[in-house]
C-alpha cells in the first residue's frame, strides 16, 4: 500500500469497513398517533438539516398498505478536513426513503438510503414502529442501521461519526414526532 504524506495511507480498491447498529426504543403515545406524526416529522426543529421533503410515489395497495417513496434534502455542516478527505465541497445531500404503513397489523416499516457519496460511505437504516405488545398506549421503535464506509484512510473515524450521528438522530427523531404530536398545527405535512 502506498501513501499520501505521513501516516494516510492510500486505501486498496476494496477495502472497507461496515458497522452495524440496532436500537429499541418506545414513546407513550399510541402508535395512529405516532405514526400520523411520524409521516409529518420533516421539517422539524430538533433535526434542522432535513431541509425539504418531497413525495415521489404514494399509493394504497389492494391490502390497504400506504406505500410512500420520498426523497429527502438534507444539508450537513460538514468540517473542511471531513470534506477535503471525502474530497468533495459539497454539504447538501439526498436520501431516498420507502415507507409502508400497515393499519390492519399496526406497523409502518420506513427504509432509507443515502444517495450521495455512496462512493465513500453508505448507511442504510430500517425503522420499524409497532404497539407496545402489553401496553396499547405505547408505541415501540425497532431501529437497524448499516453503515460502510469506503476506500478511505479515516474509515473507522468516519464510521464512528457516522453511529454517533445515527444515535444521535434517533433521540432527535422521537423528540421530533413528540414536538409534532405537541404542536400539530406548526407541522407541515
């Protein structure tokens, strides 16, 4: 392996790292309410990035399943070593997000991807929102993420970066469809 200046070693074409993270969380609401809530969660002011959302496919299948496909804008304040290193300027970023919202089984399954820089760094991350199995007041949030990161010399700082964020907009999240389910007027849908 060759290297770029002291100690940055040139990554191989194939080299990456993938982290894997799961989280079980639950809010005292029950789950119509966080789940129409969930649907208007961006924007919002806990997680000011997301900067707009936009429906690409909605429909209702033959189940009564509420399919969605919307494309999420968000705008990260990224530092200009994390930039220089991803070797990009670019601070706005798109994520696609599939939904299915389930009314007859009570679950709203929401997948996500990025879908700029997947060259670099990848997160997939699945949300699953179901009642509380003993307490129908309570909702329960299964969270999965995937992250890989790519071909890069500061892998395990950028993955660390990248599980902190996603802990970090999980609490968000939660305090999100609280403020929305508190302040329904003020939400946009």
């Amino acid at each position: 392996m060759s290297t770029r200046g002291p100690g940055f070693p040139l990554p191989g074409p194939h080299q990456h790292r993938q982290h894997q993270t799961s989280r079980l969380s639950s809010a005292d609401h029950p789950w119509d309410t966080v789940i129409k809530a969930a649907m208007r969660k961006y924007p919002n002011p806990m997680n000011p990035c997301v900067v707009g959302v936009d429906v690409l496919e909605r429909s209702v299948d033959a189940q009564g399943r509420l399919h969605s496909l919307r494309l999420l804008s968000t705008e990260w304040g990224l530092p200009g070593l994390v930039r220089a290193v991803l070797g990009t300027g670019r601070t706005m970023t798109y994520v696609q997000e599939r939904s299915v919202v389930d009314p007859a089984e009570k679950r709203m399954e929401l997948c996500s991807a990025n879908l700029t820089l997947t060259n670099v760094v990848s997160v997939s991350e699945r949300l699953v929102y179901t009642p509380h199995p003993e307490n129908a007041g309570r909702t329960v949030l299964t969270q999965e993420a995937v992250i890989t990161v790519r071909g890069i010399g500061l892998g395990s700082h950028l993955e660390g970066l990248m599980v902190n964020t996603i802990a970090s907009n999980a609490k968000k999240g939660w305090a999100a469809i609280e403020w929305i389910i508190e302040n329904p007027e003020r939400a946009v849908s």
